[in-house]
C-alpha cells in the first residue's frame, strides 16, 4: 500500500462526529494529501528551451519527458505518476533491482525510466508511431544513470505475439501497465498481451482510471484470468491501482 499521513487522523479521533462521518473524513483527507504530493513531483522548466519538456522528480532524479500532443500515447497521464510513485515509495517491497519489467504502452517512457532508475531491467513498449519519442525519453534519462540499459520494443496488442515475444523466453517479474485501458476498440487485444506475456510467477502492477462502463466490463473479463487485488485508490482523480497474478489451473 501507499503510505499515508496520520496526523490529521490522530486529531479526528476525538472529533464529535458519527463513526461513519470520521472514516469518510479521513480518507478523504488522505486521499487529497498523498495526490497532492504525487502531482508536486511535476515541475514546469524555471527557463525556456528551444525543445518543450515537462520536468519530474522521482528517485533523486530530475527526469525531463518530451510529449506530443497530437497522440494520446505521447502524454503523461496522471496514471503513470500514481505508478512511478508507488515503485519508489515501495521499492522494499516491490524490489525491481535485477528483475526482468516490461512496460506495456509505455507512452513518453515516464513509468519505464523510474523503474530503470530503481534498478531493473526494463522494456518499454508500444506503437510503432510512438517508439522514436520513447527511445528519445529513455536515453536521454537514464544513459549512466541506471544499472540495466532500458530497451524499446514495439508490441501492437495482440499482434505477432509468439513471434516477438514468445513464451519460451518470457520471463517477467513484473508487467507495468498505467491508464492503458479507455474507450479503444483493441480491448480483447489487450487481455490476450497480457495472457500472453505474463506467467504463474508474474506480478502485473495496473493503474486504471475509470471513465466509462466498458472498464468496467474490462476488469470482469481480467478477472476471469487474473486474480485481482486493489492496492490503492485515489477517489479525486477516479484511479486505481492494482496487484494481479495468472489463476492458478486448479482455482481456475
């Protein structure tokens, strides 16, 4: 779990309000504060450049992203901040030192650099449109700043899996996934990227922000393959995070 702040629950303790009232406070209050200290890791450059950057800090570093604002997949959600702050502030127990990570829809490569940061061995993903901007990210944030070189690969979601990513050299520890499900017609697609990269010993960690029924929908058709477990949740930005590993045959 993210950790939270408990000094404004330790003052409501005494307050004379109902059971019911208190809890919804405090969580509330919570939820407010520990959003406000993920967003603050976004800074706005002090000068102007000849190229636009949007600035951000995470595991001692500044990392500078460039986006392009004529592609959904080349902005920073805050999804993929909600995520690199839970890799940092949980490294313990989340260690990504030497593990194997892969990054679906990667976007800028802001989740693939913290976790390159953190020590793992990282590959970022996503469409072929959008690997020259993440390469760019990646390179210019962690060249002789990271243990493991991050790689870029490009993975359409349900396409030519077995030949890029066969099964029988899988072997990641973690799958990152931030804000990669909306309202996109590539849905089952994207249940069968994640049957296909993920095996018994895998652990996704999966950031939604919820917008429309059909993640709803989503999430139901996941479980049937995954079992799922909702680590955090952000109610002001309408974002979840969660923990999911692969059924096991006889549970499914």
């Amino acid at each position: 779990m993210i950790k939270k702040t408990s000094v404004y629950r330790r003052s409501l303790v005494h307050h004379s309000m109902d059971p019911g009232a208190r809890e919804e406070t405090r969580e509330d209050y919570d939820d407010k504060q520990v959003v406000s200290e993920i967003m603050a890791r976004c800074f706005i450059p002090t000068r102007i450049t000849t190229s636009s950057w949007e600035g951000f800090r995470f595991v001692g570093h500044e990392i500078r992203i460039t986006e392009a604002m004529d592609c959904y997949g080349a902005v920073v959600w805050p999804s993929a901040l909600v995520l690199c702050y839970f890799l940092e502030t949980n490294a313990k127990q989340y260690n990504m030192v030497d593990k194997n990570v892969i990054e679906i829809g990667a976007g800028t490569g802001l989740v693939s650099i913290v976790a390159s940061l953190l020590g793992a061995h990282v590959t970022a993903t996503d469409l072929p449109e959008l690997l020259g901007n993440l390469q760019y990210n990646i390179s210019r944030n962690t060249k002789t700043k990271c243990k493991h070189l991050p790689q870029v690969k490009e993975l359409s979601w349900g396409v030519a899996l077995d030949k890029n990513f066969p099964k029988s050299s899988n072997n990641f520890d973690y799958i990152l996934a931030a804000d990669v499900v909306y309202a996109h017609p590539f849905l089952e697609e994207l249940l069968v990227t994640f049957d296909h990269l993920c095996k018994e010993t895998t652990t996704i960690l999966w950031v939604m922000r919820f917008r429309l029924e059909k993640e709803n929908k989503f999430v139901d058709r996941f479980k049937e393959l995954f079992d799922l477990e909702e680590i955090s949740s952000f109610p002001s930005l309408n974002i979840k995070l969660y923990k999911a590993v692969r059924k096991s045959r006889r549970s499914a």
